[in-house]
C-alpha cells in the first residue's frame, strides 16, 4: 500500500510537469507603410464584393464554375476533412479506451469429468495518464493544422477566382487586340487594292504596288496569329471553369464592358501589417509556427516516463453436469510507470527533428510575410504606373489616328509615297496594340492587388492554440 501511495504521489507530481518548447508566435516585421502610392488615396471598398464592381454577369458565372470545377480547391476541402479526423485522433489520446469482450468456450479438460460450457463477456479500459502533456501538445497541433487547412481552402479559392479573372481579361483584351489588327489587314487590304489599280494605269511604280501587297500579307499574318492567340485562351478559360465551349462562345458574342479607368475597386490600408494580417496564406504560415512549436513539446514528452492504468470486469458462466456457476472477475491495475533507458538516441533525434521543423516554420512564416509585402508594393506599383500611362497613350492614339488619316489622304492625293503612308500606318498600330496592352496591364493589376490583399479573407479573431476556427463559408 505504501509502495502504491508513493507512485501515486509522484504521478501528481509529474502531472504537473511539462515539457518546455519554442515561442509559438514570432516577429516578422512587416514594413511601417507602404512605399507605393495608394489607389484612390484608399477610397473604402468592400474587398469581399469586388468583383461585382466589374459589373460582368459573365465573369461572375465563370468563377463559380472554375471554383467549383477547381481540383485545387477541391484538394484542399479533403485537407481539411483529414485535419479533423487527426484532431479527432489526437483528441482520443487523452481519454481512456474501452473495450468489450465475449467468448464461448466446450470442452471436457478433465476426463472422467462431464463436458462443460464456460460463457464469458466482460470490458477492458486502459489509460495512459498524460504526464508531461505529449498528448495536449499533440491535439493542439491537431488543432492548428486544422485551423491552417481551412485557411488553404480560403487562399485556394482567392488563387482560383485570380487565376480565372486574369485568364477571362486576356481572352477580353486579346479580342480587342484581333479587331485592331483585322481592322490595320482591311485597311492595308484596301491600300494594296488601290496600289493595284494605280500599278495598271501607270500612276504607281511596281516597286510601290509590290511594297502595299507585302503590307497586306503581313497584316493578315498577323491577324491570323491573333486569332488564334485568342483561341488558345479560348481554350485556358474552359478548361478552367469547366464548361462546354460552345455556349461560353455564345455567352462571349454578346460583347464585352469594359470595366472604366477611374473604378473605385477597393482600398489598401495604410498600414501594411493590418493588410498582410488579412492573407489566408500568411496566416496558415503562422498556424504552422503554432503547430510545429506544439510537435516540439509532444517530441521531447516522449523522452520522460510514461504512467498507464489499466482494468477489467467480467462476468461468465460454467455449465457443467446440468449445473451452473457464475465466474465473475474485475481487476484495477497495474499502475505502470515505464521510464526510457535505452532507444539508441532515437527519442531524442525525434526532438530534434522536431525543433528542425519548427525552425523551417519559422523561416517560411519570414518570408511568406516579405514575399505578400512584395506582392502588394508590385501591384500598387504597377497600378500607378498604368494610370500615369493611360491619359498620355490614349493621347498618342489620337494624334496617330490623325496623322494616319492626313497621310492616307496625300496618299490617294499623290502628294505622299507609299513608304509615309506604310510608316505612318505602322505607327499607328503600334500605338493602338500598345493601349489595348495598357488596358490588359491595368486590369492585372487590379487583380493582382486583389490576390495580394487576401480577396477579402477575414482573420478569425481567436487565440492560435484554444480556440477552433470557424467552418469555412459557402463560396
């Protein structure tokens, strides 16, 4: 009894008792501001609605589609189901097993004795009592990793919708692209008709009429490669929503709004550490420092004694001779405290793995912070320098359009060559591809900066290592 009363004792000691393990949250210094003009000096927008700003029915169908036809998406929903069967695991440690028992057994062990019977059922429990909290340390991993995949299901999501935005503005501009160039192949067309003509009445030397005839191939070259350009996006956007292609070819006919320069979309914070708190990415990086800090406390409670208690009841019967006698037996115990010798260090290289990964989380959660940064800074960027460009390309597009038109017309004047009115007319394409690239640049990067804010992600306000997240929202 004694001897019982001391293990017992010590049990409440080490119970008290736990391993020590990294600092579950680190600094990543995010910079003080940012250092790219805001947009609209940062007009509020709702970031979660951004996309019926676009005022695009079909765009707003295509992400739907393409979210639910995601296998990445998909990927991650399955993450999050076996983040919850290992936190239900996890959760199992820590509570006694029980098990239920029955057999029936006929035999005659002692000749000349009658044959008997013997029926028993009983129930077996067995707990390991978690003295170091290897265990509490194990489910709050559990835990957090579960709270990690949900927030990769939120970044899937914004990752799809971006991907199948960018995808739906290049086939858009790669549209507008095909008509300037099949209007630059008619118009040269025209030219090397009318250089024709003049060729045959010997107004035009052959070297000018042969000059406009190359003119016209090249542009109808060149509208037949940005035909299919626009084909292969064509293609990219099925894929990626899942549809058939004719009625999406249908649905594109109907033409296209194209959304206005001075959109008031959304808003960046001011302070870059409350934006990039806002990215699901960012936060599953520091779940995982979280996690991987609790995978350090569970590796080094391995390396100290383990107590475990284990019991039985069971209740059986003996029929022999046309008699019966009940056999009933219960026991409690042992109580076993089983303490490491020897393992060939193979505990202790557990702990150090361990605090390996956990080290790898903590540079990964860095640089995940340094690299969303980065991200916001190039689309802010990259958005300013769009609107700078946009007033003086349009402008240029203007005045070209003019010249080309006074050039063409001295043209069929004769008061200009062939060679003016090929350059003029070159120009003026370049001018016109340019804006409608412009155009596509600026639209990317407003969905970039959409990417990089977290598309509208909410940070659940709760503590990382008592507190479940919320189950993800319906797309």
């Amino acid at each position: 009894m004694k001897n019982r009363l001391a293990i017992l004792a010590a049990a409440v000691v080490l119970c008290a008792c736990a391993t020590s393990r990294p600092p579950e949250q680190v600094a990543a210094p995010a910079p003080a501001r940012w250092h790219a003009p805001l947009p609209h000096g940062g007009a509020v927008r709702e970031l979660a609605a951004w996309w019926q700003q676009w005022d695009d029915p079909l765009l707003l169908e295509l992400l739907v589609a393409a979210e639910a036809a995601s296998p990445d998406i998909a990927a991650a929903q399955s993450r999050i189901a076996q983040a919850r069967a290992t936190r239900a695991a996890a959760r199992s440690t820590l509570l006694p097993t029980l098990d239920a028992s029955a057999s029936v057994q006929r035999g005659n062990n002692q000749p000349p004795l009658p044959l008997s019977t013997i029926s028993q059922a009983g129930l077996q429990t067995a707990w390991e009592i978690d003295l170091f909290g290897g265990n509490r340390a194990a489910l709050a991993a559990a835990r957090l990793r579960e709270r990690e995949a949900q927030a990769g299901w939120h970044d899937a999501r914004v990752a799809v919708a971006a991907e199948t935005a960018n995808t739906y503005v290049a086939l858009r501009t790669c549209e507008r692209q095909l008509a300037v160039a099949e209007n630059d192949a008619r118009s040269r067309g025209e030219t090397a008709r009318l250089a024709g003509l003049a060729e045959q009445a010997g107004f035009t030397a052959p070297a000018d009429a042969a000059l406009a005839r190359a003119s016209a191939a090249e542009a109808s070259a060149r509208a037949t490669q940005q035909r299919a350009q626009c084909e292969i996006e064509l293609k990219a956007l099925v894929a990626l929503a899942g549809i058939e292609e004719p009625p999406l070819r249908t649905r594109l006919a109907g033409g296209w709004k194209q959304p206005a320069a001075d959109a008031q979309w959304l808003a960046v914070a001011a302070v870059p550490a409350d934006v990039l708190s806002q990215r699901p990415d960012v936060y599953a990086a520091e779940l995982e420092v979280a996690a991987a800090s609790a995978d350090v406390g569970s590796a080094q409670a391995q390396r100290f004694p383990r107590l475990s208690l284990t019991g039985s009841i069971a209740a059986g019967v003996i029929r022999a001779g046309g008699s019966d006698t009940d056999a009933q037996t219960w026991s409690i115990g042992p109580l076993a405290l089983s303490i490491p010798v020897f393992d060939a260090g193979r505990r202790a290289a557990n702990a150090e793995a361990a605090q390996a990964r956990y080290e790898e989380a903590v540079a990964v959660y860095r640089a995940r912070v340094r690299q969303a940064a980065r991200e916001v800074e190039q689309a802010l960027v990259t958005l300013e320098s769009s609107r700078l460009r946009g007033a003086d390309a349009r402008a240029a597009a203007e005045g070209y359009r003019a010249s080309f038109a006074a050039t063409e017309a001295r043209w069929k004047s004769g008061l200009a060559s062939q060679i003016e009115l090929e350059d003029a007319r070159r120009i003026l394409l370049a001018v016109e591809t340019a804006l409608v690239g412009l155009e596509r640049e600026r639209l990317a990067a407003w969905v970039q900066l959409y990417r990089a804010l977290g598309g509208g992600w909410k940070r659940p306000d709760t503590t990382l290592t008592t507190t479940n997240s919320p189950t993800p929202r319906t797309p």
